[in-house]
C-alpha cells in the first residue's frame, strides 16, 4: 500500500467529507485536483467542475481516479460551491 492509502480509501474520506458538508447545508462541490504531473487522466478532466451531490456520487462510484502508483490514494479534494 502507498504511504497513503489506496484510491478506496480516498473514497471513504472523500464521502465523509460530502456528509459533512451536506450537514452545513452545502449542495454542490467544487473539484480540485493537485495540479501536477501526477493528477490522473480522469481527474484531470473534472479540475474545477461543479457537482451536485448525485453527480459526485456518481463520480465517486466505480475506479474514478488511476493515479500512476496504483497502490496510492487520489490526492483530489472537494470545496463547498452552494
């Protein structure tokens, strides 16, 4: 395992960090990536797009994110937009 955490595991964290939000009344995320040469493909095409909760469900669900270590985690986060 990378030094921190697989892709499933950024998974997990990224969908506490939705249910916090949602608990503060927030609706739409903001995606934004590490903005280097390690962001993956996927990733890279979400960088600063605005999503609902269902669409970053969506997102989230499935292999949404193949960082070039496959054993490190995405190293994406989301802020609150609405």
């Amino acid at each position: 395992m990378g030094r921190q955490g697989t892709v499933d595991d950024w998974r997990k964290d990224l969908l506490e960090i939705i249910e916090s939000y949602v608990e503060d009344g927030v609706g739409k995320f903001e995606w934004v990536t590490a903005n280097d040469e390690n962001v993956c493909t996927k990733c890279y095409t979400r960088e600063g797009k605005v999503f609902t909760l269902k669409e970053l469900k969506e997102e989230l669900s499935g292999k949404f994110c193949e960082p070039p270590d496959p054993d490190d985690r995405c190293r994406c986060t989301l802020l609150p937009n609405g």
